[in-house]
C-alpha cells in the first residue's frame, strides 16, 4: 500500500496517506504512511502515522471525526505543531500517542483544548 491507494476491508474504507519528516532521517518521504479510515457508521478517523506538518497531511480531503497524531517531536510533531494540526483538520476528538512523558501530553492537551477534546489513551 502506498499513498493514495484506498484498500477496502469489509465495510470499512481505509485510504493511504503521504507520512514523513523533513527535517529527520528517521522517517524519510515515501516510507511511511497514514491512514484515513471510514467505517460503516460514518465515523472518519485519520492516524497521521509517524510525521511532521507537511502540506499533505494539512490538505486532507473529508471530515475527520477522530485524529490519532503523533506529539513526541524529533522525526514527528511537536505538542505546537500537532496544535496547527488540529486547527486545520478540525477533529472533533484527538488521540496524542508517541509521547515519552506526561508533560509534552498536558502541554499538547492545555493549548488544544479550545479547539478539540483531546482524549488520554
């Protein structure tokens, strides 16, 4: 699966979504990938998979009803970062994972709260 292809599993629609760093050799373009995943009851979720802000995750097409993103910085988003994130795609629900400790999720849920829930897994 590469970016762009769209797989459907059963009922459920997953499509591949461009993942990689800029600035970072641990995640170089054409490596990684996202998913943006539509399931039978209409919810959408997009994991962003491990990246950074790049103009293909911002020009996501569909409404994403759940938002998986990383936070931890170095390769993939900073807690600031994933914040730009959320204001463009405007989820109604966000997912931080990949953090190492508490403070980059409370930094990352104190400055997107406005904006969005942010839900601790």
């Amino acid at each position: 699966v590469k970016p762009g292809d769209t797989v459907k599993l059963g009922e459920v629609l997953v499509k591949a979504t461009s993942a990689y760093s800029r600035w970072s050799n641990r995640h170089p373009r054409g490596v990684g990938i996202g998913f943006y995943i539509t399931f039978p009851s209409g919810l959408r979720l997009y994991y962003t998979g491990d990246t950074e802000l790049v103009e293909e995750l911002l020009s996501i097409n569909g409404r994403v009803d759940v938002l998986v993103i990383p936070i931890n910085g170095e390769g993939v988003f900073t807690p600031e970062e994933a914040v730009e994130a959320v204001k463009s795609i405007k989820p109604s629900l966000v997912i931080p994972v990949h953090y190492e400790d508490l403070s980059a999720y409370y930094k990352f849920r104190d400055i997107t709260q406005p904006y969005t829930q942010v839900v601790r897994l």
